[in-house]
C-alpha cells in the first residue's frame, strides 16, 4: 500500500522521519513517499484530503478532523519555548503594529491572537519573515522553525517567546504542530501507521549522531552548524514526540478550547482528537 508522508523540509521532521525516509526500519508493506512542502501549504492541503499522512498544525485541526485523525506520536511540543516575535527594536505594545506571519492555520498565529489580538497580520512565507522584518517593511515578525535561533543573525531583537508566555498562562508545555492519518485509510493500517512512525522516532533519537548528520541537509538557516542543528532538534524532538501523554493532550484541548471561545477558530472543537481515542 503506498502511503504519502507529506511534512515540511526541516531538519527536526528529518530528523523524525530519517530511518523512513532511508529505509531503514521495516515498514510492513508500506511503500512511503515523502512530500515536503511549508505547514501552511499542508495545513491548506488537508482541508482537501490530499495526503494519506501528513504534518499540520493544531490550529487547522478542527477544520479537517472529518478527515483526519492525530497520531500518539510525531507531535512538535515545546516546554517552556515556541514561536517567538521579534523586531527591529523594544516595542512598548503589539497592538496596532504591522506582523508578519507565516499563516493564519498555523498555530503560532493562534497563540499570538490568545496573547494579543489587535494587530495587522502581514502574511507571508516563513522563510521570508526575517528579511522583511529587518528591512523594516513590517513592525515585528512571527518566528517558527529555525528562525527561533538564526533570528540574532538578522540584528533583531526577541520580544516574547510566546511558549513561555503559553506555560506561565496554564501550566502546560506549548502544542504546535501533529502528524495525522486521513480517517479512509481504516484503523487497522491507522494503528500500523502510528507504530512504524514512533519506531522511527526511536530509532533516531537512539542513532542520534547518523539522523542528525541526515537532518542537517534541511536545516536552511543553521545548515552551517551542527550544534544548532542539533540544539532546534532537540526542542521539538522530545518526550512529547514519542507520546504526549496525559499533559501533552490537555494542552492540545485547551488551546483549542480557548481558540474557539475566543472566536479565533470558527468550527468547533471535536470530541475525538486522538487514534487513542477512537
């Protein structure tokens, strides 16, 4: 059975998917194709149903989930860090400012809406937001991916981490992006998915030095550093990725809850979230 794994070209989801990626792990007649394009290109993909499995953000979640369903593992989940906004200088307020984001279903744009939401977002490809930022054709940016630690490069200054913003608010690590199965592919090959994916996570995080060396080669603002490389990935290459676990998926479902309460998400949160809880 051929299956699409469709994630963006970063160097923590290399790291993830290396041992798939490379046929290195069985993959109990699977044949996998990996497709690579920005979160918010898969995020307005699924809407669609396009991929068979792929990476989305939670914001996009509830707008899809007659589709999808998330894996117990893959999960990018920060504690105590996340997507940050950063500026030529100090701002005294967001309000009003000009933001660039790298997409309104990304759930960075939902935290920054949660923290404040009278700004003028500017959307624009991630990977474009630092040079805008520093041109001074916005006010701040929205930073995901590598941008987290290559923004000091570009002269700018971090104004808030809105991870450490999210856990002093609730108490919970930051929930940023899954990987979820489309629903019409059956339990039986959902549940096999989510086994070779979390044997693929394993297999990286116990061949550490080999998954990186791979990752590296996607790691666009850091490519030039192995330490940094290995720094990114180890935030979003966690305990959380093996499993969320208990804290893991209550914080999934309050950042969703307050999204919709706050009217930031139109559609309402479903019940079902989990292929555990199905």
């Amino acid at each position: 059975m051929k299956i699409r794994i469709a994630h963006s070209p970063d160097s923590d989801d290399a790291f993830m998917f290396y041992p798939l990626t490379k046929g290195i792990i069985e993959t109990e007649g699977f044949e996998f194709e990996h497709v690579l394009h920005d979160i918010e290109t898969l995020n307005k993909e699924a809407f669609k149903g396009t991929y068979e499995v792929t990476a989305i953000s939670f914001h996009v979640f509830p707008y899809v989930s007659d589709k999808y369903i998330v894996l117990t593992c893959g999960g990018s989940v920060g504690k105590g860090y996340g997507p940050i906004i950063v500026a030529r200088e100090k701002l005294d307020s967001l309000e009003g400012k000009k933001i660039a984001i790298p997409g309104r279903y990304t759930t960075a744009f939902l935290l920054l809406k949660l923290y404040e939401d009278k700004f003028i977002p500017v959307e624009l490809p991630f990977d474009k937001i630092l040079d805008e930022v520093a041109k001074g054709t916005v006010d701040a940016g929205l930073i995901i991916h590598e941008g987290q630690i290559s923004y000091k490069n570009y002269g700018l200054e971090k104004l808030i981490d809105l991870g450490k913003w999210w856990e002093k608010e609730t108490s919970l690590p930051t929930p940023l992006g899954c990987v979820a199965v489309r629903r019409d592919i059956g339990k039986d090959n959902i549940n096999k998915i989510n086994s070779l994916v979390r044997r693929s996570i394993e297999y990286s995080l116990l061949n550490k030095r080999p998954a990186l060396e791979f990752a590296i080669n996607y790691a666009r603002e850091i490519k030039d550093s192995f330490e940094k490389t290995e720094t990114f990935v180890d935030m979003y290459v966690n305990q959380y990725t093996l499993d969320y676990g208990k804290e893991g998926k209550e914080a999934v479902k309050l950042l969703l809850k307050l999204g919709y309460d706050r009217g930031i998400i139109s559609k309402e949160v479903p019940p079902t979230l989990f292929i555990d809880e199905l």
